[in-house]
C-alpha cells in the first residue's frame, strides 16, 4: 500500500511523510532525495545540469543503489552516501534542471516503484499520487503560502531558490507538479506537523484504511 505526498518545495511534507510514516510504522521513502543524489552526482562532477546526455552518460557509468534504514529510504553513489550534499545551495538551484530530464524521471520512478514491492510506503514529491502511483487511494497535497515556505527555509539556514523551482517544477513537460485529481488538499501554513499528521490520519480512516488501534 502508497501513501503518496506531494507539493511544492518547503510546503512542510518532508516532515509530515516522515513522521506519518514513524507514527504507522511504513517505510518513508524521500523521492526528492533521488532527484537531489543525480544533481549532486553531476554538480560534484563538474557536469553541466541542463546538458541531458552528459548527465545521462555520468548516470550510466555510476552504481545508483536505493536501500532502507532505520525505517527510511537511502542512496548510495558508487557505495558512498551523497546524504550531507543534498541540501547544498548548488543542489537546490540545479535540481530542478535534473528532474526536468525525461529519462532521468523515467530511471528514478522505476526505482521508486520497487519500493512498493514489498513494502508499505509513505513517499513524498511532486508526482508520486500523479504519476509513479495514479492508482492508490490514498493522496495528499501539503501546500502553504510563500511566505511560509520562505520563512520555514530561512529558518533552516538554507538558501533556497522556492519560487524559481516552483517555477520550473510546474510548468516542465514531464510529470509536473499537479494536484491529482483525487488528492486530499492540506494548507498546512496555520498547522503544526503534527496537526497536518493528524489530519491525515483522520482521512485515511474515514476512506477504512485499517491502522492499528493505537495509531
Ligand atoms: O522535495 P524536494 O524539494 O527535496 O525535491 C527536490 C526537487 O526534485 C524538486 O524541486 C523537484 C524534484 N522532484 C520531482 O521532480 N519529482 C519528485 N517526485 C520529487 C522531487
């Protein structure tokens, strides 16, 4: 069983996935990560990001293994961990170049897909309730204001380019942004994680998602 996450960037579902998923007891898978190991894997290898072949052949020479932990999804480039890299400021202003990359998407969703197999997720990114799983259902669309997004990632002392991958997320060619048809909106800008985690929880039991008594 998929509990897909999206929305746009700092709209909080990184928070909210992980600790829903903590409080189920699902693995957290962060598809976003994917997405951030190829940038940092073409950044750290000085390989221009608009340049689809050049980032395509770099994937194509490289072990891009996805694994779990600790109840969470992990990466490994060539066996090392790209994990403290992804948040990078040179990540965030070209990571929306990556995954503008058809084939890229195509590569990273049949690894998302594998973790379903066996499995019960709660994945987060843009696309997951649109296109990597359109048939679970159960989705959900974390949004909030600008401002708030703005806010939270100042807060993180991160620089951040929101409103230029915002840009580009939802307006690219393949799979972008979108609010599914059949997805659950939250406006978590007024919300705590946990009020956004609840609200969820409480969805998923009105559609007889069967969680356990305690959750
Ligand atoms: O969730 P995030 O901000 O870490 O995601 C980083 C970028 O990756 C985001 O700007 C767009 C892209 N992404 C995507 O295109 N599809 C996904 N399923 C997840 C992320």
């Amino acid at each position: 069983m998929v509990i897909a996450i999206d929305g746009p960037a700092a709209s909080g579902k990184s928070s909210v996935a992980r600790a829903l998923a903590r409080r189920i007891g699902w693995l957290y898978v962060n598809s976003g990560a994917m997405y951030r190991a190829v940038t940092w894997l073409a950044v750290s290898h000085g390989v221009p990001c608009d340049d689809a072949g050049k980032v395509l052949g770099l994937l194509d020479t490289t072990d891009f293994s996805c694994g779990m932990r600790d109840g969470e999804s992990t990466i490994l480039l060539d066996g090392a961990d790209p994990d403290l890299h992804l948040t990078e400021p040179a990540v965030n202003a070209n990571v929306s170049a990556i995954a503008s990359i058809p084939e890229v998407r195509r590569i990273l969703v049949e690894k998302q897909r594998t973790f379903a197999e066996a499995n019960d997720i709660v994945m987060e990114g843009r696309d997951i309730g649109s296109v990597v799983f359109p048939e679970t259902p159960y989705k959900f669309y974390i949004d909030a204001s600008p401002e708030v997004r703005a806010r939270r990632r100042a807060s993180q002392g991160l620089a951040d380019t929101i409103a230029a991958r915002d840009k580009i997320d939802t307006t690219r060619r393949t799979s972008p942004l979108v609010i599914a048809e059949d997805a659950h909106v939250v406006d978590s800008s007024n919300l705590t994680i946990d009020g956004v985690v609840g609200e969820i929880v409480g969805r998923l039991k009105m559609k007889g998602l069967a969680l356990s008594p305690n959750v």
